[in-house]
C-alpha cells in the first residue's frame, strides 16, 4: 500500500483507493455514500434503520470495514449496532452502555457519539452518551462497560451541571479524542461542563477550561462551559480546536489558556456556529460553519446566505467560501458532527445540512456542489476509505 505521510498524518494517494465512503446519520436513518478517487459521481445505500433516529455511524479506521451505528428508536430504545459487511447484516451490543446504580439515579438517553480506540488497541471502542457519560468497549463495540474515573467521581455532578437557563434540553457528551502518540491520553468535550483531559486512560481527570467565556456564568469558572465540538489534528495533538457556544477558540499544549481565534472573523459574520473540522495534513488549516448569533438563537446561516470561512494560518485569518452555495433565502444549519474532511491528498469537505442536503467540496472549499437532497435532517457527517488489495 502506497501512501503519503507527512509526520504522522496519513493522506492517501489517489490510485491506492478503491472506495470513498459518507457516513451520513439522520433523523430518519442512516445512509452510505460510494464514490471512486474522483469524488465525481456518488452511489447511495440505504437507508438503513429507517425511521429510526441515528445520531453517528463511523467506519473503523483500523481495519476498514467494521461499522458501528448509534441508533435511537421506538421498537428497540437506544441500542448500538455493528456490521462487518457495510450493513448488509447489522448486529446489536449485548451489553449497552449503562451508568452506575447510584444515588444519582442516571439513565443513558441516547449514545450521542461513538470512537475507535487507539491504533494499538483495535478493538476498544468509547462512547459518549446523553447525560454525560463515558463508556468503554474491549471486544469491538460487542459490549461496554462504565468508565468509573469518569462517571463515579464524586465531582461528576459539578462538573456536568446544566446551565441555569437549562440549555441545551439534553446535555451530552459529544466529543472523545484519543492520543495517537499516547493511548492513555485523552480529551473529552462536553455540553454541559466543557473540555476534561485524562493522562491515565480515563482514570483521573483534570478540566482544560481556562480563557474561555461563558457569559451565562459568573466569573472565570473551572467548568460548565459549553464547547459545541472539539478536534485535534492527527499529526500535532498537541494542536486543539473548539467551536464554542462563545465562540472559535484554539489552544497549543502545554498550555492551558484557550484563544480566542474567532475574534479574528468578519464582524458581521461573528464566531458562533457548531461544527469545526481540520484538514488531514495540514494542522494550520481549518472550517467552520458559522450561524445567527443574535439573541434569539435562530440556529441559521446568517441573512440566510450560507458560507463556510476557512482558515490557513490556524485562525488568525479567516475567508469565506461560498462558490456554489445558495446566494439567499437558504436557512439551514449544520450541525456539531455535520462537518467533515476526506484524508485524499488533495482534501475534500463535506457538510449535512438540518435540512436534509449534503454538500461536497473537492478543492479543499474553493468550490461546493450537492451530493443529495432532501434527505432527513442530517445529524452527522462522517469519511472512510475502502483501500485496493
């Protein structure tokens, strides 16, 4: 297999390539998207689990083809589900992600995001629920266990505690980032609570808060906060990025103060949005999706004319990318996981609309063009690749 590497990113070379796939969970179902290494022309299968309430459906990095699904639906509750034939057959977890009987009495409302473990771990998997829980699974998604330095810890109610407005409606933990370099590292995001970093597997757990606003608390709180996603790039983990409910921030280990890179953006445009996504090989550039972030919270593309601002210097400058997009009277969002790249060496961007239209970029967001419409409202948008033999 012949690939480029740049550090410790993997970009793959097109030839090498026999399938591009997208992920696409929805409010309806789940759908796959197959394309070659032209990205021209996209081949749809689904929808699986249709009417049922999908919120992530990841390809395994580590071996190409094991899919594991978090579905929401009336006949069979929250379950998740995997499949070693890119879901031909679909197999439910025996054992499901479930809080400690406590006096807290908590139950998992739905598995908001699932991912793969270390690459020298290949069959651990975790799991972030709604409330926030973290859970961890040894044998490949099959069944999954508490992590207790995470869900037990007697700061746990503190540190996940709603805002006093209650917003959002349902809190969850929506981002998991392992270490590539490490596997006992890791970061979690939270809605509510904020980022938490472990050196230990989960064990103990510190919060990495510091220099970020939260105007609906007092003071500079340790916690609480309200990141909307969370991201590292591969190659440079120390490299961190958020889309917070206060804005775009950046943070460069082994510091401990976010910045506030969405001060750079267009004035009229502002920093608040839910998705954020890096490019594979090059940790300096990165998109986001901004929203109306006026009072009322409309959750829309702002003047309804969408666009998503990238930027190439790790966001001290931004510009817009709208070629292709809808010029007006485009209301639409994306949400948290509605954003993603493909690692081709020349990157492709991708994003799912609330909506239910999936659009596409092959130049790296100098050009968009729709894959789909009239899907579900999209929930999340995930890439994989499918190698020759």
């Amino acid at each position: 297999m012949v690939m480029v590497e740049e550090k410790q990113a993997i970009v793959f070379v097109r030839d090498e390539i026999s399938e591009l796939i997208l992920l696409v969970a929805t409010e309806k179902g789940a759908f796959l998207y197959y394309s070659d290494s032209d990205r021209r022309h996209w081949d749809v299968n689904g929808p699986h689990f249709l009417g049922s309430i999908v919120h992530h459906l990841v390809l395994d990095h580590r071996d190409n083809k094991t899919l594991l699904a978090s579905v929401q639906s009336r006949q069979s509750g929250t379950t998740i589900y995997r499949s070693k034939d890119f879901g031909k057959t679909w197999n439910p977890a025996t054992k499901l992600p479930a809080f400690p009987k406590d006096k807290l009495k908590r139950k998992v409302d739905h598995i908001y995001y699932i991912a793969p473990g270390h690459d020298s771990e290949g069959k651990v998997w975790y799991a972030g629920t709604s409330p926030q829980g973290l859970f961890r699974s040894e044998d490949g998604g099959d069944t999954w266990n508490s992590v207790a330095g995470f869900n037990s810890n007697p700061h746990w109610g503190k540190w996940t505690a709603n805002s006093p407005d209650g917003y959002p409606k349902v809190p969850k933990l929506h981002s998991i980032l392992i270490d590539p370099m490490d596997k006992n590292h890791m970061y979690i995001g939270m809605s509510y609570g904020g980022i938490f970093e472990s050196e230990d597997q989960g064990k103990t757990w510190e919060p990495l808060n510091g220099g970020l606003k939260a105007d609906y608390l007092k003071g500079s709180p340790k916690f609480g906060h309200d990141p909307h996603s969370l991201i590292f790039h591969p190659f440079e983990p120390g490299r961190l990025y958020q889309q917070n409910h206060c804005g775009i921030y950046r943070i460069d280990r082994p510091n401990k103060k976010w910045v506030r890179i969405g001060d750079n953006m267009p004035a009229d445009i502002g920093d608040i949005g839910f998705p954020i996504a890096v490019h594979p090989a090059d940790p300096n550039t990165l998109w986001v999706f901004p929203i109306d972030g006026n009072e009322a919270w409309s959750r829309v593309s702002p003047e309804g004319q969408p666009a998503l601002y990238c930027s190439n210097d790790g966001g001290d400058n931004w510009f817009r990318q709208d070629i292709g997009l809808p010029m007006r009277n485009a209301w639409f969002t994306v949400l948290r996981r509605g954003l993603t790249t493909d690692n081709m060496n020349n990157a492709g961007v991708y994003f799912g609309t609330t909506s239910g239209s999936l659009w596409m970029s092959d130049n790296e967001g100098n050009s968009w063009r729709q894959i789909a419409v009239h899907l579900p409202h999209i929930l999340s948008v995930e890439t994989g690749v499918i190698l020759k033999k």
